[in-house]
C-alpha cells in the first residue's frame, strides 16, 4: 500500500477535497489520508510514501517532523530542506541570474537589534547605510515587507523618503525589502504543480482579499505561453512541487513579483470553484505519480536546478 497524507492546519476545503478526489480515483494500492502523528523517532520512517505539507512553515515540530521523514524516503511536497533554507531575497537574486525580470530590490537590516545582540554584533556593518545610492536605485513609490514571510504581514507601500524611515521604524527585529513598485497593466497569479502544470489565473491584488480572482484581464495567446515559460523556469530552479508565481505586467514585460509561496492559498472561498477544481485534480494526479514512482528507503525529494548545478559545479547561466 502506498499511502499519500496530506498535513494541514485550519484549512479544510483543500485538504478533504485533495483526500476525496485521490481515494475516488480506486487506483488498486493507492490511499490518501490526513497525516498522523503519535511518535516521531529519530531515524524512523514513516507510513507515507508521499506528504502534501500545507502547515510546516507556521510549526517548527512539523518541520523537523518531515525532515526526518523525507531522510527515511518519503516524497515530501514541498523539499523541507530546501524550504527552510529559502527566502524572498535570495529567488530575486536567483532570478535577476536565470533571466527572469524582478523589481529592483535590496534587503536591510532589521531596524532594532536582534535579541541577544548589540552594537558590537554589527562591526561590519556601515552605519548610517548609503540609504541614497539605496532609494536613487529602487525609487519611489516602493514597497516594504519581510524577506521572510507572506500573507500580506507587515507589508508597506511607500512614496517618499520621509515615509519610509516612519514605516521602518515600525519593523522591530524584521529584516525587510525595500522593492520598487511595478504599477501594472495586468496582473496574474499561476499555480505551477509538478513543475509541468501550470493554470494562469487573472488576479487583482488591489481588490479585497475574497474578491482578488475576480480580475478582467485577458491575456494573448503569446502572452500566455510567455508567463508559463517564466513560471516553468522558476519553479525548475528553485525546486517547488506545489508553488504559486505572481506576474505584473508592465509595458509588455512579466515582471515575477512573489514566488515563494510553497503552501499556497487553495480555498474554495477565495480562488473560485473552477480553480479550485483545477488544483484538486492537478494536486491529486501528481500526488499518485509520484507515490507510484516512490522508491522505499531512497531520496524521493525533488531538488531544483539550482542546487543541481551547484553540485555539479555547473555555471548557474551556462544554457540560458
């Protein structure tokens, strides 16, 4: 029996109706569940030949939970290690080196010291920072918000100097972007699953939240097969199973605003019915491909481009 759990936290529309469509699909030797945990030993496996994570990022005992497992062969969707080891920053550097076009961005310090540190933790740090050469480089108006994160926490949009260091002091221990702001055309959210499947679905981030897929843009059929190629490209170098990419259109270009966002929203309520069907169904076929395809006791991760050519000392741009 290859068994498919699925770990979730007060989510519910997704997670039962992914159990749902993988059970109704009667594949002899194929069950999907919701994830148990009684015990977790160190070097232990699991029940699961494969887990769908929908809540590591917000529990530490999770995450450590599904490290284990993934070292003792399960197919974790997404790669634990790499998840943890991920950030907003480090994606618009990675994409400013894979020919992705990325808002001008650059990362600051968190304005008050981290906890058990003090002025002397920073000797290297220039004090005040060349915050002209930084707002000359991004320009106003801006956005501010965690290099870590989402949800739309603690995120500003600023339009002036004097705006900003107001907000910043504001952040406490954050370590935020400061990001130049793309006043767009069109606007697009794309789910990317298996890092073959892809549904770009017009998005208004400037709607409240439960309205944002209701967005009147109409993409080309060239423009269409343009923001896959860049949702493919970015999912293969990062790595993700399951992961949404946010596209700005400015004069023609697709710029990549978000995309780290392993545990995306799939709610019924707020992606619509008819999305909502696609990433059930899309969610399930790749589930079983991949509990078919799950070889016990052996890496069954997925590890991106990125971390592929580090390991083989291949230059990040060769081939692009």
């Amino acid at each position: 029996m290859k068994k498919i759990g699925i770990l979730f936290g007060q989510e519910r529309s997704f997670p039962m109706a992914f159990i749902e469509r993988v059970n109704s699909k009667n594949i002899e030797g194929i069950l999907a569940e919701p994830v148990r945990i009684d015990k977790v030993m160190q070097g232990e496996a699991t029940e699961y030949a494969v887990i769908i994570d929908r809540i590591s990022q917000d529990v530490p005992f999770y995450r450590a939970f599904l490290k284990n497992a993934a070292l003792c062969g399960t197919a974790v969707i997404n790669n634990p290690f790499w998840w943890s080891a991920d950030e907003k920053f480090f994606n618009n550097c990675l994409a400013t080196k894979i020919g992705v076009p990325v808002p001008k961005t650059v990362i600051l310090p968190s304005r008050d010291l981290p906890a058990d540190t003090t002025d002397q933790s920073f000797s290297n740090l220039a004090y005040p920072l060349d915050w002209d050469g930084i707002f000359k480089y991004v320009g106003f108006p801006a956005y501010m918000k965690p290099f870590a994160g989402g949800g739309w926490k603690n995120v500003y949009k600023l339009v002036s100097m004097e705006d900003f260091f107001e907000k910043h002091g504001e952040t406490g221990e954050l370590v935020m972007l400061l990001q130049e702001e793309i006043i767009f055309d069109e606007y697009y959210r794309c789910y990317c699953i298996g890092g073959k499947y892809v549904r770009i679905m017009p998005y208004e981030p400037r709607n409240p939240h439960h309205l944002r897929y209701q967005a009147g843009f109409s993409p080309s059929p060239e423009r269409l097969k343009q923001m896959e190629e860049i949702v493919l490209k970015i999912n293969h170098y990062l790595g993700y199973d399951f992961n949404t990419v946010e596209l700005a259109v400015r004069d023609g270009i697709p710029y990549a605003i978000d995309f780290c966002n392993p545990a995306p929203d799939a709610e019924i309520k707020s992606v619509g019915e008819d999305n909502f069907a696609w990433v059930v169904e899309t969610a399930a076929n790749y589930a079983i491909e991949k509990a078919m395809a799950h070889q016990p006791g052996k890496d069954n991760l997925t590890w991106g481009e990125y971390i592929k050519r580090s390991a083989a000392k291949t230059p990040l741009t060769s081939g692009l």
